[in-house]
C-alpha cells in the first residue's frame, strides 16, 4: 500500500481516536460509560485492521484475531494491540503468503497501530498454548476480526477441548500468587500498579480466565447465572472495575505512554482530572491532598476487588475441585470445610451478630483451620451493615475483641484478616478513618492502617521463639513480659489519630484511653497503653537527637519514663515502630543508639545516677584492659590522653577510647593526619578515626570527602583536644559497596589523609539528582538554632528532604563562620533528614549573625 495511503489512514484513526478519548480528562468522578469507550476504541482498531487486511491482498483461508486485553475489547490509550494471524491448518504456508502477512504487519506499523503480532497454525497455538500457560491465557481470549470465519471456529473448538481447567486453575494460583509477592502482597502501595497489584484489574482477570476455561461463565453476568457470584457481588465489580478501569486510562493519557502505576509524579494530576481538590475535611485541621482523596478511593476499590475476587477463585475452585468428605461441624454455627471454616448458614451474622467476632477467635485458636471459606467471607462482606454502633457497644463483642488480643497465638493473621474483610475498621471506629490513608512523610512506605498492622507483627515476633535471632535484646526483654497484650493495643493505637490535625500521639493517647475504659481494661494497664501511644516518639527523638553522654539527657529521659516496666514497653515498642516504617529507615546503629539509651536509662533507674567522674575512670580502666590484651607498652597511652578533658572519655565508649589510643598513641603532635578505618561495631558500615590538626574546615573537607566517595554519614563525634588537634569519629555507610570492608578501609585511609592535606578553598558540591518522592512531596527546610541547657554551646536542628551531599552544604556554611562542629547526629527517615549538631563559635554570640547563619543554611538546603 503506498506510503500515504498509511499515513491518511493513520491520520483519521488517530482523529477519531482523539475524539473518542476526549472526554477522559473532563473533571468529574463518574466511571459511567468507560466499558462503552474501552469497546469503542477497540472497535475503532478493528475497523483499521480490517480495512489493512482487505487492502493486503492476502489469499483465503486466513484469519486475524486479536488476543489479551484487545480481545477482550478493553483497548486503553496506550496499550499494545496484540493480534494473531491464524494460517491455514497442515502444511505450512508458502514463502509468498509469509511475506504478505509481513507486509501487512509492516502497513499496521506505518498506519499507526503499535501491535504486538504472532503467525501461527491452530496446530502451532495448541502446541505453544500447552508449554507456556501465559499464551493459553492470551488465546483463551482470542476474537476474531476478519478473515476465514470457520478457521478461526476450528481453532476456537480445538483450543477449548485442549485446556484441562484444574491444571489451569493451579497454574494462575502460583502465578498470582508470584504476582502479588512481587508487589509485596499488599494493595496499598504508595505507588501501586493498578494493573498488577494485589486488588489490580489483574485479580479480576484471573476470575474471568478461569471461569472461561472451566465452562462457568464469559463475562461477570454469566458469573452470577451460574451461581459463582451474586447479583450484588457482579454490581460491586463492575463500580470497583469501573473506578480501575478510568484510573488506568487517564494514567496514560496524563503520561502519554503506558503507565499503569500511579506514581507520585502523576497522582495530583489523576486526581485533578476526577475533579478532586486539597481540601480541609470536616473535624479536621489539616487539609486533605487531592491525591490523598484519589489514592483512599483507590485502595478502598482494591481492597473490595481484592475480598470479591478471593470468594470467586474460591467458588471456582469448589467447582472444579469439589470436597471428598462432607464439611465437620464445629458448634453450631460453623463447619470445618477441609481446613476453612463455613458458617453454618448464610444468614448466620444476621440472625447472630455475635458470632463476626466468634469467627476469628475461632481461627486464632484451631490450629487446623487455615483461613474462611467462599461462604464465610460472602457472609462476612453482607454482613457489613451489622456491624454499626449497637454491635461496638455490644459488652459481648468488646470482651470477644479483648479476647482476641489476648490469644497466645495468630494475633497478627487474625488482624490482618479482620482488615481485609472489612471488620477490624468496622468495629474499631477510629481505625476506619486510617483504612487507605496515605503518610506525606516520605519515610512510610505503607499507609498508616497497614503500617500498624506491620508494627504489631513487629511486637508479636518479639514474643515468638522462631524469630528471637532477629532481634535477640528484644526477644530477651519480651521473655519476662507478663502482658504482650498490652502492647499489641498500644501497637493497634499509636498512629491511629494520624490525618485528623494536631499531635496524633496526643489524639491516639486519647483514644487508647477511651477503648480502655469501655473495654474494661485494668487502670494500670490502661495506663501503660496511654503512655506507650502518647511517648511512642520520645525514645526515638532522645536516641536520634541528644547528646546520649550527657547525664543531664538521660536523667531527664528517666524521670519522663519513671520506672523500668514503662521503660522496657517503650524500648519494645519503638524498635517495632521504627522497624515497620520503611526497609530503608532501620538500620544497626539506629539499633546501637537505642540500646545504649535503654541500658543507660536503667541503670539511673536502677538507683545507680549519672555521676560523669565514675563513669569516665570506669571507661579508662576497661579501655586499660583492652589495651593490655594488645601488647601496648606500659603507659603508652598517657601521652594522649593528657591532651583529652572528660567530654572525650563521656562520649566514647571503652573499645573506641581503645582503638584511639591503640593508633595515636605513637603519633601525638604529628603534623601528618591520622586516618583509620574498621568495620563498625554496631554491625554494618565503617568506622572511621580522624586525628589532624584542628583547623575551622575540617569537618567540612572530611564531609566533602565522604560526598563525593559515596558515603553517608550516620554519626560523627567531634572533640578537639588540648594541644589543638582534633580527633574525630565517624559512622558511615556505603550501599553500593556492602560487605568489601577490607578494599573501603584501605581506600578510605588513604583518600581521606590526602583530602584533609588539600589547601585552597572547600570544592563546590556536585549536583545530584533529586529523587522522584522528593519531587513530588518537597518538605518546606527548617532550621533552629538555640543555646544548649547549660548555654555554653549551640544546638543546630535541620529539617529538609534528603538528598545526597546536604550534609557537605550545611558543613560549608559552618565553615564560613568559623563555627566548630563537636558532635553530629544525622537521622535520615527514608527521603527526610533529621539533623542536629552541637556546635560552638564566636559568631554565635551576636545576634545579626545568628540570622545571617540561619539564612544561609535555609538558601543551601532549599538550593
């Protein structure tokens, strides 16, 4: 066909494809008529496929069919159009015809269709149909186009007699089953794939393939026809896939590719295309994002996808593999259906509201029941309506939910299905606001309903002998806990006031409070919980931000914890806390501060106070023995440590003040500097010792260093010592380069003593790419500056998105003002840093200075 033939072709279907797609961006929430738009725009393509094939001059007795999503009429803006071009069956086609079928997929390119194309016999699709389940999938969906009208009829009969439904059925189960494990199965993503996340229009698809190969339906209303859905269940699937459906195609118009996730980059965008805006719902002082409006639709449907399509897998699944032996009655309301529990009778949470909560103590305590039948969970979803105001004040369900926390087993599994069913947020009122709510914090990964589910798994492994290597310290103190149920309610309310405005700790602590007393909780239980949800913050912030060597810090920390018992429950609840934020938030020395902090805090408890003289001879007398065990010659070690105050010995700890001395006692006074490097005792990343002579960018050129060589700094102890020197520590990680510690310590040994020894001014920090989250969520820097307790130094908090070289730029305004940095602490929380520095300088005491220093690290951090 002549090139501009194609092109006129392509033109008009892309004009009538724009004007199909037009309205898709209107604002305005409704799904109406997006099934009619996907089926119009993929009957548009046909219409050009066949209007190619005529004018292809092709022989008789060929077929074109389109398979996958373009079979099943649903063609969004940006998907593939997937076509098979059927041959005669037997022999194999001449060369001639081949090359025709070549040019013709050559003339789709050309006039506009990005097709996806095979060539095959029947013969040849039964054979790779049966080695690959993916190509039976995407045949089982085949639609004829144009061409041989009865070739295509004898592939579609031979095709059906080939599949063999139980095998198909296992063969998607594991498939899906890798699927969501990918997506870390879980629909509430802050990115999740609309397509191929739990709760995805993929779940959806899965249902209607194996319905189809089993001969139990085509399409949802055919589902119902046979009993494998109820007419109200096919009505919530066709809304929830309707709100997907729309979801996805604006996504690829708004990205003009195909983009099936909803990315940060493109959420405000989707969501200002329903018609959303940030607004400051009712009770509420902080306003809602258009996004966060979208994103909570968007799980609530994935979250009734993923419920329906659980009971339609397993409805088929009974189809196609019925029970050997009829169900075993438990009680009187449920049956033992081969390891599911089955109520007794469909209307069972009607006529018995009792028994919704009956159904998972039930499942807690039956080790051979593994989860709930098609039946059960049916029940379950109708059941919603039950669960209103009378059933939260009922005395018999609040002491059935106790019960349930209380378990020695299966509180995690039991919480998490009574979310996925819809009942957990249905009886706890508040839990229901932060089902699908999303955390502009950029260091959360989950939304705030699953991240405290994530937390109290974190709390109940701590209870559980199989995960004790995990966190042994932790699974140590859990052993001589009396109550793990106490804290589970703490774990259940500490982030449960988060989206209302205010202190969320203060609005959990309230909470907490209030679901003790109409639950009959002890007073001194109660009490606990309360403080565990009001505090949950406070270890973490005191471990992460103070001076952990300072008496005053850990004597005020144990003054606001009181006694040992709140202490332990804090310490147990802060690390599961942190632990269920992100992967990237946790990390070894996180874990060594709060341990630190948790064994100082109970020894002041303990009656033993924090007395700075005593602490520091004890330190050097354990230091003298690890020096002895390393053959140091006698008194080697006081020439250094004459030059050190006290501050030193407080702030390091024995086997450091041992590895300083071990390497500078012979070079005291030395004009060259002094670079060490070992594998950090907290477990990962290096620590690394600078002994040089003091001078005002110091701390600046080690930072600049570390930046560009690819580190992050996690801690840095700055001391300057009598005679002008100063001998600093660092904690530093590199995730590119884990576990080759022997090649980082030579590199940095060497590359480092060279930086310190360069004159000139400081070099310019690189510019470095700015992650999407960042992008797309940018925190407002904040800076503070204000004299410490005793006003003798400064503490310098930073608050700013992460990103890589920030501490260089803080580093370089210190530097310009002369201000010495003597201790760092860097608290990165996924895409957000938490800084604070304890500094000292003259220019701290004039007040136009200060501002003019806060200005500058504002300008640096916003650069």
């Amino acid at each position: 066909m002549p090139l501009s033939e194609l092109h006129a072709l392509r033109d008009a279907y892309r004009q009538q494809q724009a004007a199909l797609l037009a309205t898709l961006l209107q604002p305005g929430s409704s799904t109406r008529g997006i099934h009619a738009l996907l089926r119009k725009c993929a009957r548009l393509a046909d219409g050009l496929l066949t209007r190619l094939w005529q004018r292809a001059g092709l022989p008789e007795g060929l077929a074109l069919a389109a398979v996958g999503g373009f079979g099943r009429e649903q063609l969004f803006p940006h998907s593939d159009i997937d076509v098979l071009v059927l041959l005669p069956a037997g022999a194999q086609a001449p060369g001639a015809v081949r090359e025709q079928v070549e040019a013709f997929i050559r003339d789709c390119w050309d006039a506009g269709l990005e097709i996806g194309s095979s060539v095959r016999t029947p013969q040849e699709c039964l054979d790779e149909a049966a080695r690959d389940v993916t190509v039976l999938t995407s045949l089982l969906e085949a639609r004829r186009i144009c061409g041989d009208a009865a070739l295509f009829a004898h592939f579609e009969h031979a095709l059906a007699a080939q599949i063999d439904p139980r095998a198909f059925l296992v063969a998607k189960t594991l498939e899906m089953q890798q699927r969501h494990t990918k997506h870390e199965n879980t629909p509430y993503a802050l990115e999740p794939n609309c397509k191929e996340s739990p709760g995805g229009l993929r779940d959806l698809h899965i249902i209607l393939w194996l319905a189809r190969a089993a001969g139990l339906g085509r399409c949802w209303e055919e589902l119902a026809a046979s009993g494998l859905a109820t007419p109200f269940e096919v009505r919530q699937i066709r809304r929830n896939e309707a709100l997907l459906f729309l979801i996805r195609a604006r996504l690829h118009l708004l990205a003009g590719r195909r983009e099936d996730r909803l990315v940060f980059d493109l959420q405000t965008a989707v969501a200002e295309s329903f018609g959303y805006r940030s607004h400051t719902p009712e009770g509420a002082r902080l306003p809602m994002h258009a996004s966060e409006t979208l994103m909570r639709r968007y799980y609530w449907a994935a979250k009734a996808v993923t419920q329906l399509s659980q009971i339609l897998l397993l409805n088929i699944d009974e189809r196609l593999n019925p029970p050997t032996q009829a169900p075993q009655r438990i009680d009187a309301r449920f049956l033992d259906k081969n390891g599911l529990i089955e109520v007794a009778s469909d209307d069972l949470y009607q006529r018995d509201p009792h028994a919704i909560l009956e159904t998972f103590l039930l499942y807690q305590s039956s080790t051979g029941l593994q989860n709930l039948s098609a039946r059960t969970l049916r029940a379950l979803y109708n059941a919603r309506s039950v669960m209103d105001a009378a059933f939260r004040r009922d005395p018999v369900n609040r002491a059935a939910f106790l019960r349930i926390l209380q378990q020695p087993t299966g509180i995690t599994h039991a919480m998490r299905l009574m979310n996925q069913t819809s009942v957990l947020g249905r009886y706890l009122w508040p839990f229901r606001r932060i089902v699908g709510q999303m955390q502009h914090d950029l260091f959360h990964v989950y939304t705030v309903d699953q991240h405290i589910l994530m937390v109290l798994r974190n709390v109940r492994r701590f209870f559980i002998a199989e995960h004790a290597h995990e966190y042994p310290f932790c699974s140590q103190l859990a052993g001589g806990w009396d109550k793990p149920w106490v804290l589970f309610v703490a774990a259940l309310f500490h982030d449960i006031g988060k989206g209302r405005g205010g202190d969320h700790s203060q609005i959990g602590a309230m909470e907490a409070r209030r679901f003790c007393r109409q639950h009959g909780v002890a007073r001194e239980d109660a009490q606990l919980i309360e403080f565990l949800v009001r505090e949950h913050l406070t270890m973490s912030q005191v471990a992460q931000k103070q001076d952990l060597s300072d008496p005053d810090v850990i004597t005020a920390f144990a003054r606001r914890v009181g006694n040992e018992r709140y202490l332990t429950a804090l310490y147990l609840l802060t690390v599961a806390d942190i632990r269920g934020t992100s992967p990237k938030v946790w990390n070894a020395w996180k874990g060594k501060l709060l341990e630190d902090l948790y064994r100082a805090t109970l020894r002041v408890l303990g009656g033993r106070a924090p007395d700075a003289q005593a602490i520091v001879e004890a330190r050097k007398r354990e230091a003298l023995v690890l020096l002895a065990l390393s053959a140091l010659p006698f008194e080697a070690h006081k020439k250094l440590w004459d030059t050190l105050d006290v501050s030193y010995f407080m702030r390091h700890e024995a086997a450091d003040i041992a590895w300083h001395t071990r390497h500078l006692s012979r070079h005291v006074g030395t004009l060259q500097p002094v670079v060490r490097a070992r594998q950090s005792l907290a477990g990962e990343g290096l620590q690394v010792l600078v002994y040089a002579p003091d001078q005002s960018d110091l701390f600046a050129r080690i930072c600049g260093y570390f930046d560009r060589a690819g580190f992050s700094i996690l801690d840095a102890r700055v001391h300057t010592a009598h005679n002008g020197y100063a001998l600093d520590t660092f904690q530093v990680v590199s995730p590119t380069l884990q576990g080759h510690y022997r090649e980082l310590t030579h590199m940095v040994e060497n590359d480092l003593s060279q930086a310190i020894q360069q004159q000139g001014p400081l070099p310019e920090p690189g510019r470095k790419r700015v992650s999407r989250r960042v992008k797309s969520f940018p925190i407002t820097p904040r800076v503070t500056l204000r004299p410490d307790e005793k006003a003798q130094r400064w503490l310098l908090g930073i608050s700013a998105s992460d990103r890589a070289g920030l501490l260089y730029l803080v580093a370089r305004v210190l530097a310009r003002h002369k201000l010495s940095v003597q201790l760092a602490k860097v608290s990165t929380l996924g895409e957000r840093v938490e800084d604070t520095f304890l500094i000292q300088g003259a220019e701290l005491q004039d007040a136009p200075q200060q501002i003019a220093i806060e200005t500058e690290l504002l300008q640096a951090l916003a650069e």
